[in-house]
C-alpha cells in the first residue's frame, strides 16, 4: 500500500483519532493536577489591617488562614492609633494563597523629639526646608523691623521662645518671626542735624 492510499485509508483516520483522543485525556489531567497543586480558584482576599492591633491583625488572619510578620515600627502618625497597623503588604484587597505571610509595620506610641536647629539669621527659604527634614511643620509667619529681610531672628512653639538645642515633638509646628527688610535711615534725623558752617576764607 502506498503513503498515498494510507494516508487516506480507514486505519490512519482510526490512529488520528486514538492519538487525538490521548493528547485531550492527558491534558485534562495535566490541567486538572495543576489546578490542585496550586489551589487555583481558592484564593484569599487580603483584609484590611490598617487602625488593628496586633491581636486583632492575629485573630483575623487566623480566620482566613493567613500569617503575618511584624517588621518594625514607625514615626508616630497621629491618624492612626497607638501601636495599631499603618502599612501592610501585600496590600488589602490583594487574592493570595492559604497560609501566605502579610508583612506589618506598626505605630509608635507617640511622637519622637528632635532638637530645634539654629536658623537664627538664616533665610525664610533656608529655613523652612530644614524644618521639614526634621519632620517639623511651618507655624504662623509675623514679622517685625529689622534690616534682612524674610531673615529668621525668632522660633517660638505655642507661644514659648526656642533656642537652637531645644527639643520639641516631631511633627510640632513651630512660628518664625521674621524681618520685614523696612529699616533704614530716618529722614528726621537728618533734619534735626546743624548744616556746617562755612569759614570765610579771608578769616585769616
């Protein structure tokens, strides 16, 4: 028989189709085994842990069979409670597998201290960014006479003077008085000055 007519003959169709049927069996059970392998369609959504404590972030996650890891803590966030979840990853709303870990990180007891920098003399624009890198907020701006303009010459926190050293709570705002550049010479002054008097120049 020639490839021809076997190629065309009862028996090949009959092979075709075994083989064929062979290959969708054993893809389905590949597929099969590997959806029960991985748990696909089984899983968890992530909840949100954000303002629990670390108990309340435990017995949750225990519900869903999850886990967590504490990481560290951080600066005090006073939109969030003492010692409650302010970040998590994977973040909630995110579907993970059973028995995954959620990472935490967990809130302060309350705002650190930081030393008040000497910006005495220097610029508003000086000023403010140091200000800002130690984790302090700008307060109300007044100013008063003095030659430098925008010119730091007081600090003061709810009404108390500051000294470069001093140690204030982070986040804390602090006031700057600054100077408003307007004084110069009085022209009254001049005014009241005798004009010179001229000497002859035959006086002698």
């Amino acid at each position: 028989m020639s490839l021809k007519d076997y190629l065309k003959s009862r028996v090949f169709v009959v092979q075709v189709l075994i083989g064929v049927s062979i290959i969708a069996v054993l893809s389905y059970l590949f597929f099969h085994w590997l959806t029960f392998t991985t748990d696909h369609g089984h899983e968890i959504t992530v909840p949100d842990l954000r303002k629990l404590s670390e108990q309340q972030v435990e017995e949750k996650l225990d519900d869903l069979d999850l886990d967590y890891v504490l990481l560290d803590s951080v600066d005090y966030n006073k939109d969030f409670p003492k010692h409650s979840v302010v970040e998590q990853d994977p973040i909630a709303g995110s579907k993970v597998k059973k028995n995954r870990k959620i990472y935490i990180k967990i809130n302060s007891s309350g705002f650190t201290m930081v030393k008040i920098p000497n910006l005495i003399e220097k610029t508003y624009r000086q000023a403010v960014p140091t200000l800002k890198s130690l984790g302090l907020e700008e307060g109300t701006i007044t100013y008063k006479p003095y030659l430098g303009k925008d010119m730091v010459l007081e600090m003061r926190w709810n009404g108390k003077k500051l000294n470069p050293g001093d140690k204030v709570f982070k986040s804390s705002k602090i006031d700057l008085i600054l100077g408003d550049g307007k004084v110069g010479f009085d022209d009254t002054q001049l005014d009241s000055i005798p004009p010179a008097t001229e000497t002859p120049a035959n006086a002698n």
